[in-house]
C-alpha cells in the first residue's frame, strides 16, 4: 500500500517537473521569437494556459498508446 502511494507521488512530481521544464522553454522561445500578441493580458493567458494542456494532452495520449 505505501509503495503504491509513493509511486503515485513520484508519478505526479515527474510530471510537475515535465510541466515546468516545458513552461520554462515556451516562455523562453516566445520571448524569443517575438511569439503571437492577443489584444489582452486575459486572452494571452487563456491561450498559453490553453497550449499547456493541450501539449499534456497529446503527451499522455501519445506515451499510452
């Protein structure tokens, strides 16, 4: 039972790690590169928070099949 709740913890922190690693290169090649300009603050957010799960998405659909 412990060794279940440790792999799970462990699962989760990888992929807290995952998520920052690639939060930390998008925000860097954006500034970068200029990246795409919303209209405001609020659509900006929307979209890179949008980007973010959707790379998860694809990430977890990819290494299941």
């Amino acid at each position: 039972m412990l060794d279940q709740i440790i792999k799970n913890c462990l699962d989760q922190m990888q992929e807290f790690v995952n998520g920052v690693i690639f939060l930390i290169s998008f925000l860097a090649l954006r500034r970068r590169t200029g990246g795409f300009h919303m209209k405001t603050f609020k659509a900006c957010y929307v979209a890179t928070i949008g980007t973010f799960i959707g790379v998860l998405l694809v990430k977890n659909i990819m290494y299941t099949k």
